[in-house]
C-alpha cells in the first residue's frame, strides 16, 4: 500500500470559518496545556509524561473543558508525543544549537481528523462535509484515487483555507518505458542541477525577480506600526507573494521530477541530509535547501510509480573530487568550474563530472553490475553539454 497525498482548496462560509477558528483555539489551548503539566510535572517529579500512553490519558483526564471533535484533539496529544520524540532524536544525536524543546503556541492554524470513521464525506463534487463544521464548499480539480484516511483543514497565513488528505492507494508493479536509461544528478547553486549526460537545468530567472519584490515587502511590514490594522494587511500581502514563489517553484520542482521519471529508470542523487542543510539568513540558499529536499521526495515517489530506481548515495562521498575518467582524486575549491585531473590529464565541466561520478556511485550502491548509462561515461568531451531552458525541458511531459 502507498499513501498519496491530495490538497483542495475550499472556501468554507462564514459561520464554518468561525467553527474551525475555533477548534483551532481548543487545539491551540489543550497543547500549551499538555505541555505545561509535562514541563511542570518533570520539573517537580522528574517524571517525564512524554509518551502517547500518558499524553493520551492526560488529554482524557483534561477533555471535559475541551469542546472539540474528540479525535482532533486527540490528534493534538499524537502531534506533540511526535515533537518530543524529534526532540529526544535530536538531543541523541547531539546536534548542536538546534535541541529544541517542544514550544507554545501563540496559533495553530490546522487541525487534523486522523481516522475517517465517518467525520468527513463528499456529498458531491462540490461540497465536503466535515463534523461539526458542515457541509463546506471544495473546487475538487481532480478526483482524489483510493481510499481517504486523514483530513487536515489548514488556514494558511495568506487567509486562504486548504484541506489535504493521504489516500491509500495499491501499489502495482509497474514496468518502466526505458529500462535502460539511467542518469546521476548533481544539485547545485549555480545551476538547480546538472546531469550525467551534460544537460544543464537552470535555476528559474523569475526567482531573482521575486526575491527582490520579497524584500522590499519586508521592509514594508518593519516600517509598519506594531498591532496596527495596516501591518495587518502588509503581513498578509507578504505572506501571498511567498506562496506565489513558493507555488512557482512547486510546478517547476514537479515537472522536472515528471520528466525525470519518465525518461529515466534509475537515477541516482546525494543525499543531503538535514542536517546538512546549514541555516542562514540567505532567501536563494534557504530556497534551494528546501527546494532540494522537495525534490528528492517528489523524484522518490514519482520513480516508484513510473516503475523506476532511486537511489540516494551518501552525502560524505567525494563527488566533486573524483576524476570520472580515471578515479584520480584531488582538491577542488569551489572557484574551479572545469575538472583538471593531474593525473589522466581529462578536462570536464566539474559539476558533470560530478554528476557521472553520482551515476557510477549509485549503481555501485545498487548493486548493479555493468554500466550502459545514458550519457557516455568515459567521454570528457565539453562541447557535450548543453544548457536546457527551464520550460524547454517539459516538452512531453504531462
Ligand atoms: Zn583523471
């Protein structure tokens, strides 16, 4: 079985929205609680109600004062054991500046119907209904596959409402159109990604535009007076041009990893681990961060479907490092583009060679034997390369 995520907008009316808001404060409420007792009773006993056991019978204990549905608030007790747990992985591995304990909430912002014994049902197309809330007005823009288990409504900052549900749905062997195309990817900041065969995927220009728009709103909203009606609407307006950005870069992310799938049976990519990922103050990074991350998920589940191979290799091998052609390793600082080896003497674009080192790695990992790969392995040759428009990629896909 596979799960399957689907979002719908929906436009719940007045009275539903004062409903949901409202459920939102119980959650709100009954987390900061549970986790104050928690806090608390640690700090006087030393004993620790962190499990979904004690959670649980707490929110049991706490119920009566909470007029919510019963299974979204017991939702909350499952999402905050979930924060504890992160927080102990995190303090098991020690990493540093980021142990976060679980917080309070000043707003949550959705809630979740983790079963579906009955609190959601489509009427029709158009309306969903949901307990206690009602029969709310969905634009269903494509017809969701299997059986829904989870509801979650959510109100995003930009005051836009959203209901997502996971389907499960069969998972059925499926046989790929080109079993014998294979390709290594190398993720950059350059370039979004370049390929074994040379292709190189540009970052979108539009990004650079939108980035500057970004700032400028931010700097409105910090101009703004505090708790006025005006820095209201400038946080709203901020929050909508972050979800235009961050829907554009969605639709690119998904079809690039459609036509990946499509024309690829095995790709291979790094691994980059969250942890990884070092946090900073810089938009393009932080965006090319996530947006990896998101890539790498959409590339796992759309190859799976497709009836492909990915394979993530491990993010300490030295793929920029490696000569493609001979296996000669030497340094390369950031500021060389063009791989030298002094070995071999080959002269290749460095982040292609790192993308067919990224290949060779991912069918070693495989377990594979034999390489007949998409782009020639042992060519060095530049004039190979060529640079894709983002948007002249998608051709046949979708
Ligand atoms: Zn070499």
């Amino acid at each position: 079985m596979l799960l399957r995520n689907y979002k719908y907008r929906i436009y719940p009316t007045g009275k539903q929205k004062i409903r949901l808001e409202k459920q939102f404060e119980v959650c709100k409420n009954l987390h900061n609680d549970l986790l104050e007792i928690s806090k608390e009773t640690y700090r006087c006993s030393g004993k620790s109600i962190t499990s979904r056991k004690d959670l649980y019978q707490l929110t049991n204990i706490l119920k009566e004062s909470y007029r919510g549905h019963s299974q979204v608030i017991q939702n909350v007790a499952d999402k905050l054991n979930k924060s504890y747990k992160a927080f102990y992985q995190r303090i098991k591995e020690k990493q540093k500046g980021k142990v976060g304990y679980p917080r309070f909430r000043k707003r949550i912002n959705s809630i979740t119907y983790p079963q579906n014994n009955g609190c959601f049902k489509f009427k029709n197309q158009r309306r969903l209904h949901i307990t206690q809330i009602g029969s709310v007005p969905i634009e269903l823009h494509r017809i969701p596959k299997g059986n829904p288990k989870t509801l979650t409504v959510k109100k995003t900052l930009s005051n836009k409402w959203f209901i997502s549900f996971s389907c499960e749905i069969e998972n059925k062997p499926v046989k790929h159109k080109y079993p014998e195309n294979k390709v290594g990817i190398d993720l950059g900041l350059e370039n979004f990604a370049t390929l074994s065969d040379g292709t190189v995927i540009e970052n979108q220009r539009f990004l650079k535009g939108s980035e500057r728009k970004l700032k400028r709103e931010h700097r409105k909203l910090s101009k703004k007076k505090k708790g006025s009606n005006n820095k209201n609407k400038q946080r709203v307006k901020l929050a909508r041009d972050y979800e235009t950005l961050t829907n554009q870069r969605l639709d690119f992310l998904h079809k690039l990893s459609y036509h990946l799938t499509q024309q690829y049976d095995f790709i291979a990519i790094e691994n980059l681990g969250v942890s990884n990922m070092v946090k900073n103050h810089y938009l393009a990074k932080s965006i090319s961060d996530t947006s990896w991350s998101v890539f790498t998920g959409m590339l796992t589940y759309k190859a799976s479907s497709a009836g492909g191979e990915l394979v993530e290799i491990d993010r300490f091998y030295s793929s920029s490092q490696i000569c493609s052609d001979c296996g000669n390793k030497q340094d390369m600082p950031l500021s060389k583009r063009i791989y030298k080896c002094e070995k071999c003497g080959a002269k290749i674009p460095r982040d292609k060679n790192s993308a067919i080192n990224i290949l060779r790695e991912g069918i070693n990992t495989a377990g594979r034997v034999g390489i007949h790969a998409c782009g020639d392995l042992t060519s060095t040759d530049q004039s190979a390369s060529r640079v894709v428009e983002a948007g002249t990629i998608f051709d046949d896909s979708q």
